[in-house]
C-alpha cells in the first residue's frame, strides 16, 4: 500500500487500520504505521520510546477529488489534522496531495523543541477517489 516515514524511519502502513476517503467533497484520513516495525527502531533514536506504531488522522477537510491542500492554522483551528505518537500532535506545516492513483502527505510534528518529518506515500489502484 505504502510507506509511512516518522523522523526516517518506515513504519510501513497497517492496510487492516488505515484508510482514506473522499465522501461528499469531505476527505477523511487515517493511516497507521505497523506496530511489528516498532522493534527496529534505533535505541539511540530521538523515537525509541514508542511502544508501538504512531498514527496520521485528518477529518472533516473539503476537498475536491484530486487536489492539492496546504494545512495552515487557521485550517488546524475548524479541522483535525494531526498524529497520534504517545500524544496528539499537530503537523504544521503539512501538504495533503491527492492523485488519481494515491495520496501523497508531507509535514513536520513538533515535539518538546524538535521538528519531526513525516512522509506517507500511498498507492491506491482505486480510480473513484469516492469509493470508499
């Protein structure tokens, strides 16, 4: 399905947990890394302290079928978009792009002073963005 990368490592995608969709002109995300990639995190890893896999969610966001989004505070402020790694997190900034074949989402988590990237590429060989 894809990758899901947090402060560089690839946590993978739990295709079972994860999903996407655009119903209504809503989008509506949620991707969560593979607990089983957790272990191979690197104990001197500023991440080691995860116990299992974070999670990517935004809800609620119009959207057209294929767009570009650029998350900014005043769209943080009326919609969900945030990751879930021991705590809630916003990731600001955070571009959402969505192709005929798949979503593409780049942004930074900050957490205690640090800046953490995070990178999902999801292939989706579903041509009806609306499907669900």
């Amino acid at each position: 399905m894809g990758k899901f990368i947090f402060d560089n490592h690839d946590f993978g995608i739990d295709e079972d947990r994860s999903n996407w969709s655009i119903q209504n002109g809503i989008l509506s995300i949620e991707i969560r890394g593979d607990d089983s990639r957790v272990d191979a995190i690197d104990e001197d890893s500023e991440i080691s302290s995860l116990l299992y896999a974070p999670y990517f969610y935004a809800r609620g966001l119009p959207v057209e079928e294929r767009c570009e989004i650029e998350v900014t505070e005043d769209i943080l402020d009326e919609y969900d978009v945030a990751m879930y790694a021991l705590e809630h997190y916003d990731v600001l900034p955070c571009s959402i792009n969505l192709g005929p074949k798949g979503l593409r989402i780049e942004g930074i988590m900050e957490q205690g002073g640090f800046d953490y990237p995070i990178r999902f590429e999801i292939t989706d060989e579903r041509t009806d963005l609306n499907a669900g």
